[in-house]
C-alpha cells in the first residue's frame, strides 16, 4: 500500500515527536546531540514532503537549510565543543531524575495535545498545528529542566525546530518564511559558538566540577 503524502507528514511529525520524547530521557549529552540531528533531518524530510506535494520552492529551499543547518553544522559544532573538554559527556545529576522528567514530558504531551485540540486549535483555524505545538511544550520543559549549557542549547534548537515547523504548515509560500529561518539560524550558530566559547574564555582551564556540569 503506497504512502501519501498526508500519511508521510503524518508519520514523520509523530517520529519528530518521540524524538522530543527521547530528549528528556537521556542525560548523555552526546545522545542528546544526535537526537537533535536526527530530530532536524526528520523534518527536513518533512519540509521536503510539504514541498513536493504543493510544488513550493520556499519549502524546499527551508528543507536544504534545515538539513544543512540544524541537521550538519550545529550539531558537528557542538559535537566539537563538547570533546573539547574531554570529559563524560553526561550531566551531572540527571540520571537521577531522567524518570521524572519522561513521566512529565508525557503528562505535557497529552494535557497540551487535549488543549490544543480541543482550545487552541479550534479557535485559531489550524488543528493541524499539534505537532509543533508539542514540540515547543517539550522545548521549553527541557529547557527549565537542565541546567547544562550544552542540553540548553539542544532546547534552543528544538524550540527553533517546533517554530519552523509551526510556518511551514501556517505559512507555506511566503518568502518571509526563509528569511526569518535563516536569521534564526544565524542566530542558533552565533548562540552555540559564542555562548560555549565565552564559558571557555571566561574559566580559562575550568575546575573539574565546573566541567562535568558544562559538559556532562
């Protein structure tokens, strides 16, 4: 039986959706950081989807940029800033907590899944916009529930993932649309690099402490 493009769409939300989900699971931050990747690929395919089926170039021009950004260079970079240190890469303390905040993480998607459903979606005219909706919910709780500075970034990301999907479905065919994707991208590269690199410069060489908190 051949997949249409609504059940390709479909299926690859609810991926980009466990994908979330596994987030708040791990407290390995290398994990985290092909989770992201893997998480910006899968709706990259999904752009690309959307594209072919309304013959958009906006959106296949927004898929290459999310493949290429999100998916390749901000991951490799904190990829690269995290074996820098040459520490465990996992964050202190969260292997405590990773049940708690699964069982939150899924208590959010079903309560804002209803909300937005039944409240949200209704009043605004787009019930199809759950996904990212969800996505951003989850953004936002692994951003308050960590406090490493690398999984912050991975929320950042993830959230800036929930906004382009978010256009994409709502604002499909304005070239707006990728500008203001590739100004948040501009901004995520300026945000990783710097951020991660003014803790460096700050510490100089960092207490071990310090380090395993930075880098897990």
């Amino acid at each position: 039986m051949a997949v249409g493009p609504a059940q390709a769409t479909l299926l690859l939300g609810v991926a980009i959706l466990l994908t979330a989900l596994y987030l708040q699971t791990e407290s390995f931050v290398g994990p985290q950081i092909r989770a992201i990747a893997l998480q910006s690929l899968l709706l990259g395919g999904l752009l690309t989807v959307l594209a072919a089926e309304q013959g958009s170039l906006v959106l296949a021009i927004l898929a290459g940029l999310t493949v290429g950004i999100r998916a390749l260079l901000l991951p490799y970079t904190l990829t690269r800033q995290a074996a820098a240190f040459r520490l465990p890469e996992r964050e202190l303390r969260a292997g405590r907590r990773v049940r708690g905040h699964a069982l939150a993480a899924v208590l959010l998607a079903v309560v804002g899944g209803g909300l937005y459903l039944e409240v949200i979606g209704p009043a605004f005219g787009h019930p199809d916009g759950v996904i990212p909706f969800l996505l951003l919910l989850e953004g936002l709780l692994l951003m308050a529930s960590r406090s490493n500075a690398l999984v912050r970034v991975i929320a950042y990301l993830e959230e800036e993932n929930a906004v382009v999907l978010l256009g994409a479905l709502m604002a499909a065919g304005f070239p707006i649309l990728v500008e203001s994707v590739v100004l948040l991208d501009l901004f995520g590269v300026v945000l990783t690099a710097g951020f991660l690199s003014l803790h460096r410069t700050a510490t100089g060489v960092p207490e071990e402490g310090f380090v395993e908190e930075l880098t897990g």
